[in-house]
C-alpha cells in the first residue's frame, strides 16, 4: 500500500458476508469525515431491507430500484463513479463497502463492460443449451468464440450460457487482458479485507439468519414476493427458502447458502491486489481504528 491523503484516498472494504463490513465503515465514518458507498449487487433492491441486511445509517447505493430492474455492472458502475467523485469533491473519504467483488472492482476502477445484452439473452440461450445439449451448445459457442470455450467444460450449463450471452453482447468470457485483478483504480485506493475464523463467521452468520426471523422477514419476502422480480433480483439469497420452506428447514438452508457464499467471497478477496488483511474477529472499533492508523501512515 502506498502512503495516503485520506481525504484523497478511496477505502475499500471487503470481506465475506457477516465479517463485520458495515460495523467497521460505519465506526470509519464517526471518526473522520466520510461517506459509505454499497458494493453489493442485492442491496441495491427495495423492499428487502431484512433479507438483504440492508444498514441503518445512510449509505449510497443501497434501496436504489424496485424488485423488477434488471441490474448491470455497467449501470451500478456509472452510479458508483459517481457517489466517489462526489464524496471526494465534498472533502469527504468514500468508503466503498459490500461482499460483491465485481461491484467493488466497477467501482473503484474503470472496468471495460461489454454493452448490455438484450432482455431476453439469457432465457434464449438456456433454451438452446437444454433442447441440444451441453456438447452441442459449447460447439455453438467453439464456434463463436473459442478462447472462452476453452475456459468452460461443456456441462457448466450456467458459464457455457454466461459466454454466449456475453459474445451476442460484444463482449467474451476470456477478454485477451483481463483488468480485472489489476492495480490500476481511478484515485488512490487501499483495500482492506476483513478477516473472521471460520467458526467464528459460521456462527455469526446462523445468529444473523435466526435474527432475520425474528425481525419478520418472512412476511418481508411473502410480500416482495407479491411483486414482479428481475431475473438479477431472483438471486438474493433466501427469496425462494423464506416462504416455501418451515420455518427451521428455512433457516438451515438459509444459514448454509449463506456460509457457501461466505466461501465463494473468501476467494475473491485472496484475488485483489495489495489487499491488507485486517482481524475482524473483535469489536468494530478495534477493526476500524486499525484501517485508520493505515489510511494515515507514510
């Protein structure tokens, strides 16, 4: 990490779901002048402010669209790019937050996205995919694009779709350089991922599902559901187990979903860049006062 001005610098914090993210942003945001922008894909929705463990306190890109918007990388970078610059304009750090890495990754760099395919791509292509087959299908996206049918075995339904749909748009599963995992971000940022033992956040994240519960989630979901959903929407976490399942069987699917997730975010953060890992098996404070004494460090 290189030395910062924190009121030109962008924090970054990420970590697997439950770590403590928004605890330590927000004890950020009560020691020096700041502003939380959201990095995650599912709270950008409205109506699901328990499912989605959505915060309290005001934070940029959080309850933006309705259940029914189909949502983009390319749409929620523009809105991030947007709510950093402000912040900074402002003489305030923006302290970027969530679980999602490609939506850390938008906002804080300048991502080259492909255009955004027609609404009705991906149900064509899963169409395809099931009426010819998995071999047929990945020989009509050989044909269309090699190098990402290299990338992707021929029974990966979900990906061998992704990659068409991604080539129809003008884009490819395997860019021929990938900036993804790049250094490069539009103003100084420091990365901090959050770091909480395995049983630790286990346990963490069943207490938060037993939480959601309590707190009336299910008649939550029960009236979403009520709504029209977008397929991006139709992703969130527990939408489907919350009202079709009893109430125990909910929470143990919920709780290990969630825990799958956690895993999945874990490897991501051992991807990004010049990442400092910081403890957050400990009060928020404590978490947040060691970004701080890096934010502020030569």
């Amino acid at each position: 990490m290189h030395p910062a001005d924190p009121s030109r610098t962008v924090v970054a914090i990420f970590g697997p779901t439950a770590s403590g993210k928004t605890a330590a942003a927000e004890a950020i945001l009560d020691a020096i002048p700041a502003e939380i922008v959201s990095a995650d894909s599912m709270q950008v929705y409205q109506g699901l402010p328990i499912l989605t463990n959505q915060p309290d306190r005001p934070t940029a890109l959080v309850a933006i669209w309705p259940l029914a918007h189909q949502s983009s990388v390319g749409e929620y970078q523009r809105l991030a790019h947007a709510a950093i610059d402000h912040a900074l304009a402002e003489g305030r750090t923006p302290i970027v937050v969530g679980g999602t890495g490609l939506y850390l990754r938008a906002a804080v760099a300048e991502l080259e996205l492909p255009p955004a395919p027609p609404p009705d791509a991906r149900e064509r292509w899963e169409r395809l995919y099931d009426r010819v087959g998995p071999d047929k299908a990945h020989e009509a996206l050989a044909e269309r694009d090699p190098q990402a049918a290299q990338a992707v075995h021929p029974n990966d339904r979900r990906r061998v779709v992704r990659a068409l749909e991604l080539h129809e748009a003008g884009g490819s599963l395997s860019p021929p350089r990938d900036r993804l995992w790049s250094d490069e971000t539009r103003h100084p940022t420091l990365f901090f991922g959050l770091d909480v033992p395995k049983p630790a956040l286990d346990d963490r994240i069943r207490r938060r599902t037993e939480a959601m519960f309590e707190m009336g989630v299910k008649e939550e979901v029960e009236r979403a559901r009520g709504e029209d959903i977008s397929q991006t929407a139709s992703q969130i976490i527990g939408l489907r187990e919350v009202t079709e399942l009893p109430r125990a069987e909910a929470i143990e699917a919920v709780a290990l979903a969630t825990r799958q997730y956690a895993a999945y975010q874990r490897k991501w953060m051992r991807r990004i860049p010049s990442i400092h890992t910081v403890s957050a098996d400990r009060p928020a404070e404590a978490t947040a006062a060691e970004i701080l004494a890096a934010l502020r460090s030569d």
